[in-house]
C-alpha cells in the first residue's frame, strides 16, 4: 500500500480521517465540515460512545457537494498515552477501511501542532496493518479482497518525507520477517531460509557467511547438530554482516534469533493438537533477519551481525532421544532431558560461535524459547533476561517506544542449579516452576566473561491468533521494530 505526504487534501473521492486528543474540542477537529455534517458527526461519536480512547474509530458519512464522504474519527488517546500511538491510530484505520471498497484514505493532521515524526509514524502503521499472505488463497471473496491502495497523510509537516524514508526501510524488514514465519514449513526450511534472505538483500551490501553440517561438526556444534538429525532438512547456521560504521574491524553488535523452522518436538513430540503452528518457531530468526534488512535498506551507520540458527526438530529413527548427552561447541556437556526443549540447544552453540568469530561488545539473543512465557506474560510483552542493567534498561526504552514491549525477569544462582546434571555440566530441561528462567539461566552458561547479553524470550509474541491495530491474524513481526529503534537510539554513529 503506498503512503504519501501533501500540504492539503486533495480532490476527488477518499474517505477522510480526523485524529482527536483526548483534551481538543470536537467541534474545532470538524471546523472543515459544514453545519450539517459538524451535527451528523458529532451525533454519530455521541451514538458509539466515542471517548478519544487510543486508537478508537468511529465512522459516518456527511454529504459533500451532490455526494457523501465516509468519515472517520480515530481517537489519540490523553497526554500519557504511549508513545507508539500514532502507529496505534494509522493501524485502526486500516484496519477499518482495508477491505471496505475505499481506495484511498486521507489523515488529516492539519491544527494538531503535531511535527513530521508523528505524521510518518501514523503512516508506518498504516501500512504495517495493511499486510497480508495471501499467497496460497486462490478463492476470495468480493468483500474479502483488499481495496485500499494509498493513505494520503496532509500536515504532517516539510520533515515528513525524510522521516518516511526510515519508516518505509523498517516496512521492507517487516514484511519480510512476517512473510519468513507465514509460510508453511515445506517451503521455509533451514536451505530455503538462506535463500531468501540473500534474494531479498541482494546488492544491499550485507557479508553472508554460510556454515552447513560438515562445517559445524568440524567447529564442534554438538547442540545445535543433535537437534537436527532427526530431520531430511539438513541444518544451517547463517551469519549476516553489516558493516554500516565504517570501521570493520571494531566490534559488532551480535543478534542471534532461534530459526527452528518446524517443531515437532522431536522424540518428545508435542500433542497434535495444534502442531501447525510450529511453523513460526524460527520468529526469532525471522526478526533477525527482518532487522538486518531494514538496518541494510536505510544504510544505518552502524556494525551488526545477525545470526541465524536453522534446525528442523523432527522424530526419526536417527534423532536425539531423552537421556542422550551432547557436547557443545564451548566444550560443555549438556545431557537431553527433553527434545522438545530443543532452541536452548541451537542458540548455546551460536552463541559460542558468534564470541569466538566476532569478539562483540554485546549480544542479544531472540527465541520462541518456552510455552513458560507465555503463561507468564501472555501476548501482550515478551520476556527480558539480562546481566547488564544499562543493556536492560535501554533495550525496554526501545520496547515502549516502538510498542514491541518488554517485560524484565530476574535470573540468579538459585535458578541456575536446577539446570545442573547429575551426569554431564548441565541438562537442557529443568522442572515446571520458573521455566523460562531457567531456560535463560541454561543460555547464561554459554555468555563469556566480560560480554553484555540479553535474552528475549518472545513465545507469545511472534504470532497471534486475534488481530491488532498493527497486524492482522497471524504472523505479527515482532521485533523488527525493537531492534531497528534499540540499534537507532544506541549503536549508530
């Protein structure tokens, strides 16, 4: 869907939207309207209790010259409001008008006072909500079929286009993490993952490193192996480098997303019940490599590497059983209580890859890592692990701010030795309580002296199955976003 920027409304036939605050006067927003039509729509937020709640919408029509316009107040919320609502507000609209017949839909923002930023945030949401995978649909219906096609957004001010241009390059990462954990698993596998995601940052510059199963068992990838062999799909492990700053010879920031693209669970294999969605256990692989893209799109002056651990879990008479014991890359032993506790063991190699080939100043780890976190937090924050306060601190900012929000959990010794064997150095799976904790505690093993780490545990994040201002049922692209701001605010020059 396009978005653009212009001084005033245009001509010609749209649906018009007016953002209100919580403290502006109604009749001030509807200046613009005649007589008749400042009634009908004052009546019409009256009627649906319309109380400028964050993006809230309510919707008329009011004639105009021998024809009638659909109009839409869309709600800002009071002064305290998070930051991340004018994403929230273009979103609702979208949502409200995607698949409603109109084809084109003015935001005008003119007498807010608001400055370019709100304007290209408001139309980032716009366009966020406005996508969709269809690619497998063949029959839709007439009132199923999307028919907007542009959001024409008057008064965001002359600073508007420039801050677009950051705006859009986040879009392209978006889409195409939401697109990665969207498709079905015969089509995203460990090969195909790689494909992907050097068609799509093709002559943008990025460095591909490419590690396959004869290259790790010979670095040692114990972990990361014995989760894929049970699988046809051989595993991959694949490192994608921008050097953004300059200098590359200093040290990176290192992101690392859990890529198993389908979980069965392995020899202890999930309920059936459901098992379709495993398909977007590589979220965290899919945010990686969404955010390498958007940081590559818009040239971001900074040096991040974005890693991804692809493994396919399956049963088979040749996968890891309950009870084996694996040795890691680190030299560490870790005996498999549960195969289904398998993104532990893909990350812990990678991890001790990505300290050994690139020394980072820090490292942040994303997974669909426990089922613990979400009946922790449920669907609305994914949960931080940290042993740096500032790292924490400034990765929840970038949460708040870009609205994938966080939420911080605490590790600690107590935590750490229910992760201890009675065999080996550490076993992959410890009991029910705290399981998310422990999962983190498992992962803080593999951190090396001296190196900043943070794990998101984003279970209930990366796919819903109820829409929301910023994304449709399904794949949600949870992450991009934290990253591009958390690297904005922190890393670049």
């Amino acid at each position: 869907m396009k978005v653009r920027f212009a001084a005033q409304r245009p001509k010609g036939s749209y649906a018009l939207a007016l953002p209100v605050r919580g403290e502006d006067m109604l009749s001030d927003r509807l200046a613009g309207l005649d007589e008749a039509g400042r009634r009908l729509a004052a009546r019409a937020a009256e009627a649906q209790r319309f109380e400028r709640e964050a993006a809230s919408v309510v919707e008329t029509f009011v004639a105009e010259g021998e024809t009638a316009r659909r109009l839409l107040l869309v709600g800002l919320g009071g002064k305290k409001d998070e930051e991340a609502i004018f994403e929230r507000a273009g979103g609702a609209l979208v949502a409200r008008l995607l698949t409603s017949g109109e084809t084109r839909l003015v935001v005008d923002l003119g007498g807010l006072g608001l400055d370019s930023s709100a304007a290209a945030r408001l139309g980032f949401g716009a366009a966020a909500r406005s996508w969709r995978h269809d690619a497998y649909r063949t029959k839709l219906g007439r009132k199923q079929k999307p028919t907007l096609e542009e959001v024409v957004i008057v008064g965001g001010g002359e600073g508007a286009e420039a801050e677009w241009r950051r705006h859009s390059a986040l879009l392209e990462g978006l889409a195409f993490t939401r697109t990665l954990v969207a498709e079905p698993a015969n089509v995203i596998y460990p090969e195909s993952f790689v494909e992907r995601c050097r068609a799509a940052m093709d002559g943008l510059g990025v460095e591909f490193t490419v590690l396959d199963e004869k290259r790790m068992a010979e670095l040692g990838m114990g972990a990361l192996l014995g989760v894929g062999q049970g699988s046809a799909r051989p595993p991959r492990l694949l490192a994608m480098r921008w050097n953004g700053a300059g200098d590359a010879g200093s040290k990176p920031l290192v992101l690392i997303g859990k890529g198993v693209t389908f979980d069965t669970g392995g020899i202890s294999i999930k309920p059936a019940l459901g098992m379709e969605a495993m398909k977007w256990d590589m979220g965290g692989a899919g945010a990686v490599a969404g955010t390498i893209l958007a940081l590559a799109t818009r040239k971001a002056k900074a040096n991040v590497v974005g890693i991804c651990t692809l493994a396919e879990n399956m049963p088979d008479g040749n996968a890891q059983r309950p009870g084996d014991v694996v040795t890691s890359m680190s030299g560490q032993t870790i005996e498999v209580i549960n195969t289904d506790a398998e993104g532990r063991l893909v990350l812990c190699d990678a991890m001790t890859w990505a300290q050994r080939e690139y020394k980072p100043q820090l490292m942040i780890d994303l997974a669909t890592l426990t089922g613990a976190m979400i009946i922790s937090l449920g669907h609305e924050y994914a949960g931080l692990f940290s042993n740096d306060d500032g790292l924490a601190a400034d990765l929840t900012e970038a949460g708040n701010s870009s609205g994938d929000r966080l939420w911080r959990l605490p590790m600690g010794d107590a935590y750490d030795k229910l992760m201890d064997s009675p065999i080996a150095d550490m076993k992959n799976s410890g009991p029910r309580e705290g399981g998310s904790i422990t999962a983190a505690c498992f992962l803080g093993r593999f951190v090396e002296e001296g190196v900043k780490w943070a794990h998101l545990d984003i279970a209930g994040m990366v796919w819903a199955d109820k829409a929301s201002h910023l994304y449709d049922k399904g794949a949600t692209g949870f992450g991009v976003a934290l990253l591009e701001r958390y690297v904005a605010a922190n890393h670049e020059l």
